[in-house]
C-alpha cells in the first residue's frame, strides 16, 4: 500500500483524491480542514485501511489541492462543498457511506449528514464539530468585510525558493498552532512549480476572504440536533473544541456523540507524534460499536 495513496479523479475530473486500501473493501469518505488537502490523511488512512480493512478516499475539496477552483469570481460557502461530498458519493456508486473528516470538512459532514442523512452512515470527526457563525446583529458587518474584500485589488500569489520556504511560511503564518513535519506532506501538494523557477501555491486564493453570509448559532444547533447517525469525536486537549462554550454548546445538540480527547493540537491526525494514538482511538471506538 502506497504512504501517498493512490491518485483519483473523480467527478468527470473535477475532485482529485487520495485512495488507500483494497479496491474491494468497503469505502470510507475523507474530508479535510480549510486549506489543507487529501495529504492531511497521509498518516492515519494507512493504518485505518489496514486494519478496518476499507478503502479510505480523501478528497480534495474545491479550490484546494488538485481539485478545480469553483467557477466565476464568488467566494466559497460552506454550503457548496457539500456537493464535492455528494459528488464523490455518486461518482463511487455510492448511496451513503462513512465519513471521517477534519475542521471544515468537519462542519460540510455535519451539514450533509443533517440535511441528507440517509447518505451518511456514521461520522468520525477530528477536532471539528458544527461550522463557524455569525451573530444576527453583525450580519451587515460579515457583509461588509466580504464585500470590501471581493473588490480589493488581487495581491499576487505567493512563491516560494523550495518546499522547505513554503512550509516555514504555512507553519508562521497558520491559524492554528502547527509543527512543520506535521503539514510537509499538505503544504507539498498545494505547490506547483513556476515558469520562472520556484513555487506557487495551487489553492484559490479566494478561500482566504471572508464569507458574505454564515449561518447562526440556532441555525447550526438545528443542524446538529438533526443528525441520526453515530458520531465518534476525536479532539485534541490542544484543538479548538475544548471546554471553550462553542465546543461544549456543540457536543451537547448532538445525539448519539462519543467522544475521545488525546494528546495533541488541532491538526493531531496528522502529527507524526500523534496520529497512531487517533488511530487507535477510532479503532477502539468502532470495535466496541455493536
């Protein structure tokens, strides 16, 4: 089995993917975090596919990684990417499966498995639960700051020297605490080279503006409280769920949650330090699942 995975299109070409795992075993969808790829999964999918025997398939979700940007100049929504969820689904001939996924591709599995339940059979959430919101009372000002930054002048793309330049500037410059062996394989599949030598990112650079419209807490209580399936959490005592209040408020809506704090930050599945301790974690956890 290939630590890279083995590469997919899917989507009549549209989603690239990773893949690990017999192409006869059961599938496993994966989602990863904002800005981050299929890579993210290099660690953990291995061992989850050998010893789940399934066959895990990352994607990488519009506008990041190898995957196709969204068409026009419009931001991305949380919304729109749990067609990239669907899509895969339906491409792999797939009525429903289950998902493991990490902060974003977190929140876009919560939102499917709420509004679709029947195409989600269980969840395996890393350090992601819900989706960001935005107060009633400050919707005119999330407006304000997505419109003023869709009619910015476009800053150019960032290039790096090397791989090692890139990962420095992703480690600097993350929006959450991160060590650079941990995303050297995510950072290494958002690059392409350049012409005129050197590296750019591939990522769409309008995943970094803000969202026009979120949704609010009692929108995303809703969505919580509507999902049917079998939840497995898997935070980091370093994450960004914690005992904060929009972590416990989250855990409580959801139904049938088990959850499982370990060592570790928010990217800890894929920490080469603590990625085996999640996978035995959701090993465990399943085992123990009637």
């Amino acid at each position: 089995m290939k630590p890279s995975g083995e590469a997919l299109r899917l989507a009549q070409g549209r989603l690239a993917a990773l893949a690990w795992g017999r192409t006869e075993a059961p599938v496993w969808l994966a989602l990863h975090g904002w800005l981050d790829n299929a890579a993210s999964f290099a660690r953990l999918a291995p061992v989850l596919a050998e010893r789940l025997d399934i066959r895990l398939v990352a994607i990488d979700m519009a506008g990041h990684g190898h995957s196709e940007r969204l068409p026009g100049d419009y931001d991305y929504a949380i919304w729109d990417y749990c067609h990239d969820l669907l899509d895969a689904l339906d491409d792999l001939g797939l009525d429903s499966a289950p998902v493991l996924a990490h902060s974003l591709g977190a929140g876009v599995a919560c939102l499917v498995a709420a509004a679709w339940p029947e195409r989600i059979e269980r969840l395996v959430l890393v350090d992601g639960l819900g989706a960001l919101t935005t107060p009633p009372e400050d919707t005119a000002g999330q407006l304000g700051r997505s419109l003023r930054a869709q009619r910015r002048r476009r800053s150019r793309i960032p290039h790096y020297a090397d791989l090692d330049t890139a990962v420095a500037a992703r480690v600097a410059g993350g929006a959450t605490p991160v060590d650079a062996d941990t995303v050297r394989d995510i950072v290494a599949r958002n690059l392409t080279p350049c012409d005129e030598g050197g590296l750019r990112l591939r990522t769409d650079p309008r995943l970094l503006r803000p969202s026009p419209v979120r949704l609010t807490d009692d929108q995303v209580a809703n969505l919580l409280e509507a999902i049917a399936c079998e939840v497995l959490l898997v935070e980091g005592r370093d994450g960004i769920l914690g005992e904060r209040p929009r972590g416990v408020a989250s855990r409580a809506r959801v139904r049938r949650l088990t959850r499982c704090v370990l060592e570790g930050g928010h990217h800890l599945h894929a920490s080469p330090q603590h990625a085996p301790a999640v996978a035995d974690a959701i090993v465990e956890a399943l085992s123990a699942t009637p």
